[in-house]
C-alpha cells in the first residue's frame, strides 16, 4: 500500500491514497470542525463585544466606556470582532487564526500571566484554550463547511482541509 501523497520514483507520478473508510466519518469530521470553529469565535465575539459595548453586562466587572481609540484594549477588541466574524464564516481562516492565536497568547501573557503562572489561578484558561484552538485552526483550514471551502471549489486545482 502507498504512502499518502507519495510520489512513484519510476514514473515521476504523485500517488494519492483516499480515504476508504466510512462516509459518515468524514462528514462527522466536517461537523464537528465546523462546531468547534463557530463555539470558539462566538466565545472571542462574546468577549470583544463585552470589552468594546459593555453587551452582554458582566455585573462582576461593569461597563464603564470604551476602550481609547488605538489603545491596546481598542487594538484587541477589533481583532476579536473582526477575527471572530472571519472565523464564524470560515472565510480567510487560516491567516485569521493565526493572528488571533498570537493576540491570545499575548493576552496570556501580558495580562494574566503576571498575576500568577497558573492559568488555573490567574483565570487565563480562556485565553490558553483559545490560543491553541486558532493555532489548530491556522494548520487545520476551516473545514468542508465554510466560506473558504466554497471558494476553493471554484478551483480547478483540490485542496483538501480548506
């Protein structure tokens, strides 16, 4: 049996192995990328719109204004709605996810991480799962489901993951 994208040095010919088993897995696959990249960009949503409008009210930290404009605050606020939207779409996922992976662990560590090291204790778990989630995301596409899956279908050229 041939290796995934091997290449045959006989005949110079790229070998590509499909997935044989069942169809089900792959949609399953498919739905559950979909799943994990709409929870997680609504969670970043929830929390710029939090940060920048005070929507939803958090009565442990009221709204008091927005962020100054060009402020570190106002900065990542627009990269999580903006990004957050992207990502929800599944539209420029990739380069979308991997900045905000970056924003998350700069929050991390900017922001959490000098009250104590422990996500646990300075409640950065958010900020350390979301980082990871993106970076998965800047390697992994964003699924059959998405805008950037409609985009590459126009393709004549397949790209598997995107």
């Amino acid at each position: 049996m041939a290796r995934p994208n091997a290449v045959d040095i006989e005949t110079n010919v790229e070998i590509r192995v499909t997935d044989t088993g069942p169809r089900w897995r792959t949609t399953l696959t498919g739905l559950t990328l979909l799943a994990l990249r709409i929870v997680s960009a609504l969670v970043l949503f929830e929390h710029a719109t939090a940060q920048a409008f005070g929507i939803p009210n958090n009565p442990a930290k009221p709204f008091t204004t927005a962020p100054a404009i060009f402020s570190r605050l106002w900065v990542a606020s627009w990269l999580e709605l903006i990004g957050g939207t992207l990502i929800i779409l599944g539209l420029f996922t990739r380069p979308t996810a991997f900045v905000l992976s970056g924003l998350m662990a700069f929050a991390y560590f900017l922001v959490h991480a000098p009250v104590d090291v422990f996500p646990i204790v300075n409640r950065g778990e958010p900020a350390v799962l979301l980082c990871f989630i993106f970076l998965y995301m800047a390697f992994a596409g964003a699924g059959p489901y998405s805008v950037d899956a409609l985009l590459s279908r126009g393709h004549t050229t397949p790209r598997s993951g995107r």
